[in-house]
C-alpha cells in the first residue's frame, strides 16, 4: 500500500488484500478465482465511471430492450428522462436499445450513464451516451444490478421481459426488507397500459392474498400512465426528506425544514402506528451524529419504529413533503452511494 500510494481508507483497502490472499490459500477452482476476479475488475470500472457525477443525483431507468421508438413507451422513457434531467438529475440505465436508448436520449449524453451487459445474441449498446467516459460494459447481471440500484436515488420501470421483471422485484425486495435506503419507485406505463396494473393484480391477489407478503407491500410503489406524475414523484419525494440514519433502535430523519408543533401533533396522530413505542419527537442531533459531524446543519425528527413498518416510513417521507412548512418547490435528492 505505501508503494501504490493508498494513503486513505488504509484498513478497508487492507481488508480486500487480505480476502484475495485467504482466497488463494483455500485453494479454490480456477473458475472461482476467475469469478472474483472479474466481479472486482467490474466493481472498480463502476466505481470510476460514476466518481465524476458523485455529487449528482441519479434516477435509474429500467425497461424492454426490444420497445421500438413508435411504441409510446419509448416516447413516455424519453419524456419522464427529459423531465428529471431538467430538474438536474442524471439518468442511468443499462446502455442497451430500446427504453434504455429512448432514456439515454431524453436526458442527453451529457446526463446520462450507462452500465452495459455483454450478451452473445443482443445488439451493441446504444450510441447515446455511449463515449468512454459515460459508459462501462459488464460480464455479470449481478455487479451491473449492483451498479443501477447503488448510485440512484430514484428508480422508473417500464414494462419489459424477464430482465425487467428481475429488476423491479429485486427493487421491491430491497426496499421491503430496508436494505435499500428509502427511494420512491414508479412503475409508469404507456397511457391506458394495463402491464403494471395486471402486476400489481398479481401481488395482491395471488401474493399478499396467499399470505407471501404484506397487503401493503406495494402501497409505496407509484404505479401509473402519466409522465408528470412520475416526475413529480421522483422529485416531490425529496422535497423535504433529506437522509436517514440508525443509532442503535432509533430512527433519525434529517429534513430540510422542521415541522411546527401542530404539524409534529398531526403526524403523530396519522402515523400512531410507526412506533414501536414513545412518538415521533424533534431533536437535535444525536452524540453519534455529532462525533461523526453528519450533516448537523438540518432539522431532525427521531422515532423508534416497528421494524417492518417500511411502507409507513414511506408514507411518512411522502407526508413530509406535503406539510405547509414544507419547501415550495421539489430540488434533486441529495447523491446516492
């Protein structure tokens, strides 16, 4: 490390050494190594395609490779890109044709990125976006997934096959199981479309209705035609929410405006159910907060939930954004990752 010049985040930088060198004592096959070798090439690519765009934040646009550009999906991919990029996002998606092509389009090759898979039978990644600097190819799904759903603070799915349908339940699994940090997810159809209605069907009656999942499970996933209100959705969620942060059983909320005390009442009173016990108070920041100088400036509320309340925590965000208190106007989420 002192001759590579690592002079940062020297033990974690210590601690992939020491894996790669465990790795090679445990005698594993060829194909193992040749795996991990690949994974941790492809993880690093990633990680230097997107260090330039740090401090942007960024949707991720999933959909069919096969939509034509006469299919109104393609145009609704193209205009809900525009619309965020406007507002000062960056628009991910997996470089192929298609909804990712009509995406990259919208957003222009300067506020898009691409993570593109390497398959024997489909076409060439698109050319929008497509300059070094704006793309990285992958061998595997499972570090391309990664990249998509780590660097976004918002995620649009359009219809699409197997590939698509991977992708959103694995959003919907991170999201129901809090592995993921609260994001809003619209799954937006061509006007009249009735792909993720009959999804959606699908979950409650044949999931929630054998008793698989939560009956509400999907209450915080915008299912919808419309592109303004998928824009507004993306945007609107992070119009006062700002971030998160465990310590220990407790929940801090940093927001960009502090509720009054009727508004904080209110809350209380609609959300009763969020907590495991006591009520949702606003607080300064914590010790451990402070001791790590984590973003002091802003206004917090902290609750002790429910473990599985994630669908309440989602409609809470949402209701932050709708107090009176509340900024006017919608701004882009603070960056992922």
């Amino acid at each position: 490390m002192d001759e590579a010049g690592i002079d940062g985040q020297r033990a974690l930088v210590r601690r992939v050494l020491a894996a790669g060198l465990g790795l090679g004592q445990d005698r594993p096959t060829r194909l193992d190594l040749k795996i991990t070798a690949a994974a941790v090439e492809e993880m690093r690519a990633a990680f230097r395609l997107f260090a330039p765009f740090r401090g942007t934040p960024k949707v991720t646009v999933f959909g069919s490779a096969r939509t034509q550009s006469h299919d109104p999906l393609w145009r609704g991919a193209e205009e809900a890109a525009a619309g965020l990029a406007e507002l000062g996002w960056m628009v991910v998606t997996g470089a192929g044709p298609g909804i990712m092509e009509a995406a990259a389009t919208g957003a222009g090759p300067e506020r898009s990125l691409g993570v593109s898979i390497r398959l024997p039978f489909e076409e060439s990644p698109h050319a929008v976006g497509s300059g070094d600097a704006h793309r990285v190819a992958m061998k595997y799904f499972f570090t391309r997934k990664l990249m998509l759903v780590k660097e976004s603070s918002g995620f649009i799915c359009l219809p699409g096959g197997f590939g698509t349908m991977d992708e959103t339940f694995e959003l919907l699994t991170l999201q129901q199981t809090g592995k993921m940090d609260p994001a809003p997810i619209v799954l937006l159809d061509r006007p009249g479309g009735t792909f993720w209605r009959g999804f959606a069907r699908f979950v409650t009656e044949e999931l929630a209705g054998s008793g698989l999942i939560a009956v509400n499970d999907l209450d915080r996933v915008l299912v919808t035609d419309s592109v303004p209100a998928a824009v507004a959705e993306i945007s609107g969620f992070w119009r006062n929410y700002d971030s998160l942060r465990w310590v220990g059983e407790r929940l801090v909320l940093r927001l960009r405006r502090a509720p009054g005390d009727g508004e904080l009442a209110e809350l209380n009173e609609r959300f009763s159910g969020i907590c495991a016990s006591g009520r949702i108070e606003a607080a300064e920041a914590l010790p451990e907060e402070r001791d790590d100088r984590d973003r002091l400036e802003l206004p917090r509320l902290v609750l002790t939930p429910r473990r599985r309340a994630v669908g309440d925590l989602y409609r809470l965000i949402r209701a932050l954004g709708e107090l009176p208190s509340a900024p006017s106007e919608a701004r882009p989420a603070p960056p992922a990752g």
